[in-house]
C-alpha cells in the first residue's frame, strides 16, 4: 500500500511476542520491527485503531501479552486507550 492513504486504518496484533516478535535478539531487530510499526500507522488519514488482545491461544496455549512497547511510543496526545472485555 506504498503511497496509499485511507481515512481508517486496523492493526491487530500488537502484544509483545508478537510484535515486536519473540525472534528480535537485538537492537537491529527492535529499530526494523519499529520502522514496520511506523510504515503500518503512516497511512491513516482520520483514524489509526490499534488493536490488542488480552488472552491469545498460540501454538495451542493460551497466553496473556502485554501490549507492544510501539504503542507507548505514541505520544499521549495522540492516542485514546479503550479497553473491550467480554
């Protein structure tokens, strides 16, 4: 999507463990997976939803992530934290 903008943007996934992923061993791995983080943001017009979840079944196991340290990044100005829980 180089180039492309859309009012509203979804991205799931972000715990830590699975991004930034459990396979980062450096600080090279850490600033990749960031400009990723950065390049996945950069097309939202209006609305940027970050998503996460509380539990996650992953190869079979039910884990509990925290949220991706990218979040935090955001400025606080910029970002509004809803909780969902069933």
């Amino acid at each position: 999507s180089k180039g492309l903008e859309f009012p509203i943007v979804f991205l799931t996934g972000w715990e830590e463990v699975i991004f930034p992923s459990v396979h980062c061993t450096g600080d090279f791995d850490y600033q990749e997976e960031r400009r990723l983080a950065y390049v996945a943001m950069t097309p939202a017009q209006e609305h940027l939803l970050i998503c996460t979840s509380k539990y996650r079944n992953i190869y079979g196991k039910v884990q509990q992530n925290k949220a991706s340290r990218f979040i935090e990044e955001i400025a606080p100005e910029s970002r509004e934290i809803i909780k969902l829980y069933h």
